[in-house]
C-alpha cells in the first residue's frame, strides 16, 4: 500500500484500501484528500468515474469521532440512485472503524423507516435534498453536531432546482463546519454557491488530459451564393447532429425566417429575440437548457448571458460585425474542455466582413466548398430530452423533490432520465429523457404531488 499514502491517512484505513482493491490515488484523490483530511473547505471539479467519492468519503471516515453517536457528516446528492451508491461505497470505506452508522434518507420511499432509523442515531448521513429537509422540518433530524458538509454532484443538483432545499439545509448546519463541494463542471451558479458557503477553499480541478482546460475550437467557413445559407445550415445540421447548436442572426426577422425554415424541414428549433415577451423567452431557455429544443437561433443581444458550458457547434448565419463580436460568438462552443465546431456562412456581399476579420488576425482565411452541404438530404433528429410543463409552482408550495418523487417513487422511473427541474411561480417544468416521455407523463397525469393533481402538458418549441 505504499502507493496510496497520503499524509494523514490511518493505518486501519490503509488496510481498508487495500481490501477493497485500491491500489494507488487517482488524481482527484491524490488532490482533495490531504485538504479534506486536514479540515479544509474544498471546491473540486472532476468527471463520473474519476473517484471523487472516495476523495471525501475517506475524509469522512477519517474525521469521526465514533464514540459521539451524533450525525457528523452530511452528503446531499441529486438522485436516490447516486444517493444509494455513495452510501454503499461509504459503508465499504467505514469497515476501517468499528460500528460506523451510514443512514440514507431519500423521498420515492416512505418516511416512516426512516424515522425509526434516525430515532437510533446515524453517524453520516446520504440523502437527496427534498427528503433531507422534510426531516429537518419534522424535527426527526438535527444537525446541531455536523462537522462535514458534502455537496456531491452540485450542478446537477442546482439544474434539478434544489437551490432552495439546500438553502435551507445549510442555514441549519453549524457555521463552524467543513464545506466539500463536488461537481462536473463549474458554471456560475455553482461558483456562487461556494462563495456562498465555503470558507477559502481548496480548489481542485481534474481534467481527462492535460490539455482538456484549453479550449479547442475547429473552425470553418463557407462561401455560398446569397440566399443559400438556410439550405447550407440545414445541410450541416443533418450531416453533424450535434446535441445542442447556436445559431446567430444579425436581425430579428432573420431568426424567425430561419426558424421557419428549418421547422419545414423537421427540424426542432426556436427563436430568441428582442421582440419576444419574457415568458416565451423563459420558455424557449428552459428547452433549449433541458436539451428539449436543440437548435437556438437567437441574435447577439438575445444570446447574452446564456451559460451553457457543453454547446458543440456554433453557427454564424452571415459573419458578424465585428471581429471582436466574431470571437465572443465562437467562444461560445469548446468550453470546460469539450471540443467545439463553430461555422460562419458567407455570400460574396459579406465577404468584406472577412477580410476585416482576416486583417484583425493577421492571417488568411480558407473558405471550404460548400456543395455537400446543400445536396445533403434532410436529417432531422429527435431532441435527447422532453420537457413536460406542470402547473404548479412556488404558489402552490411545489418543490424539486415533489417532483422527482413523483416520477422515481414507488418502483416508477429511475433518477437518471430525470433532467433539469425549473420551478416557476405558478407553473414548473422537468425534462426527461425522450425515450420515458410518454410514460413520465402519464405518471405525474396519474399520481399527486403535494397530495393532489395537477395539469400536466409536453412542451415543445414554439407551443
């Protein structure tokens, strides 16, 4: 076990390791564990299946005081199933101590057990937000003893709406307390949370390869005739399929012409303009963000402040006026490491906007034939994800939770094909994957959430 020694790490826990098959640190460990073990706040961004729940389960275990039987630590997650198998893997960690009690609290189940299981005392607990707060509401919980705080999976967390449950789950933890936040990716809402409530941590960033934190950006343009740019788009569309697209117009008209256009081809595509009032521009974010719609066609003022880190292509519909604007629109694609592909489309009457962006850059630009493009046949794709609009929302007192137990609980779906959760005033929405539509549908139709029903409907772009 040489080849897992960390500073800090007990020999009973060393043992442990290397019963269960750890032969050395991965890099996400090798980083967090000397900062988790020392009783640092640490912010860490790392993929599925690069080991970070052991990078603050061992923290976890290590850090107990076993012989105070009080709730010491808490690790929130997004899903039952995440939630069940982090508390599997810390109750393999915690064979390093004698009598350690992990106790999963999580809603789809009922809340009687676990009751009867709090009321016994639990020295770490897993759970998803919603169930995690019902216990804190009810008194069957408290937290008054709390040493770590983990936030697995934070922007999954944060895109299934549980901001307000996790709110008010930290507002009853201790302020002098460790702070571990885990999370694929770092998007604002995530930075605000640590800024929020961690204390200078630790930042730890685990990249596929070295030169993953680069962006890595392909770009190409074409020259066509004027007037056959919606044909060369929606050539490029069904010959890429990307999960997601931004298109950019430079006129309002322009989009919805686009829209149009690519709607007669069977293509799913909405429009983001200043013309649209602020309900149908929610409506549009929310599908394109739950992976409802992919294709956004939007023009610059529109597309200002999107935060969507995994957006593989990028489309300029005519070149933009400005280099500067050129590069802001294609830094848009290639981000947190991802590859990106950003196309610009230009007729010979725009081909003076490149020649300003070539004498801004110093080199010459290839424009490649455009000719597969516009005799490639149409080959619209269906969206990954539907999104089913729910009316019920903060006024009804509907939370995250509410619904995703109402999908998940009872042997319904499982977490995974659940995705974003947005809660509105008096409407929200949840995006499932496409494949269980019907059948998430039909579930919340028939089922209750808050104890009574509610109307259900699929939205889809421009509806």
């Amino acid at each position: 076990m040489m080849s897992f020694q960390i500073s800090g790490l007990s020999q009973a826990m060393l043992d442990n390791l290397s019963i269960l098959g750890f032969t050395e640190p991965t890099p996400v460990q090798q980083q967090a564990l000397p900062a988790v073990l020392a009783g640092k706040d640490v912010i860490a961004m790392a993929r599925t299946g690069s080991g970070k729940t052991a990078a603050f389960g061992i923290g976890l275990v290590e850090r107990l005081e076993v012989r105070r039987f009080s709730v010491q630590g808490l690790v929130l997650c997004p899903t039952r199933e995440l939630a069940d198998q982090v508390a599997r893997a810390i109750r393999e960690l915690a064979r390093s101590q004698h009598n350690v009690k992990v106790l999963t609290l999580c809603g789809g189940t009922p809340i009687g057990p676990q009751i009867g299981s709090l009321s016994h005392g639990a020295h770490i607990i897993v759970g998803t937000p919603g169930r995690v707060k019902d216990h804190l509401d009810k008194g069957t919980l408290t937290l008054d003893g709390l040493r770590t705080l983990v936030l697995d999976e934070a922007d999954r967390m944060l895109d299934m709406g549980f901001e307000e449950a996790v709110n008010a789950i930290v507002a009853r933890c201790p302020e002098r307390r460790q702070t571990l936040l885990f999370s694929a990716t770092w998007p604002k809402h995530v930075r605000r949370l640590s800024e929020r409530y961690q204390q200078n941590p630790v930042s730890v960033t685990v990249e596929e390869h070295p030169e993953a934190s680069a962006p890595s950006i392909q770009e190409i343009f074409y020259e066509v005739a004027d007037g056959e740019e919606q044909k060369a788009l929606a050539g490029l569309l069904s010959t890429r399929q990307p999960s997601a697209c931004l298109v950019f117009c430079a006129t309002r008209q322009q989009c919805d012409d686009v829209v149009s256009f690519l709607g007669q081809q069977g293509f799913t595509a909405a429009s983001l303009h200043g013309d649209m009032d602020q309900k149908d521009r929610d409506q549009v974010l929310i599908l394109f963000a739950s992976q409802s719609c992919p294709i956004l066609v939007a023009t610059d003022v529109a597309a200002r402040g999107l935060d969507i880190d995994d957006l593989p292509l990028v489309v300029n519909m005519e070149p933009a006026r400005s280099p500067e604007t050129h590069t802001h629109r294609i830094g848009r694609t290639g981000r947190a490491g991802n590859e990106g592909l950003a196309v610009t489309f230009f007729s010979p009457a725009r081909a003076h906007k490149v020649t300003r962006l070539e004498q801004a850059r110093g080199s010459e630009i290839e424009p490649l034939d455009a000719g597969e493009l516009l005799t490639a046949a149409p080959a619209p794709w269906q969206p990954a994800r539907v999104t089913l609009c729910i009316a019920g929302g903060r006024k009804e007192k509907v939370r995250p939770g509410d619904i995703l137990g109402a999908l998940t609980g009872e042997a319904g779906l499982p977490g995974g094909v659940v995705g974003k959760i947005t809660i509105q005033e008096f409407q929200s929405f949840v995006a499932v994957d496409s494949t269980v539509a019907d059948k998430a549908l039909r579930r919340l139709e028939q089922g209750r959430i808050k104890g009574r029903r509610f109307r259900v409907r699929t939205v889809r772009a421009g509806l």
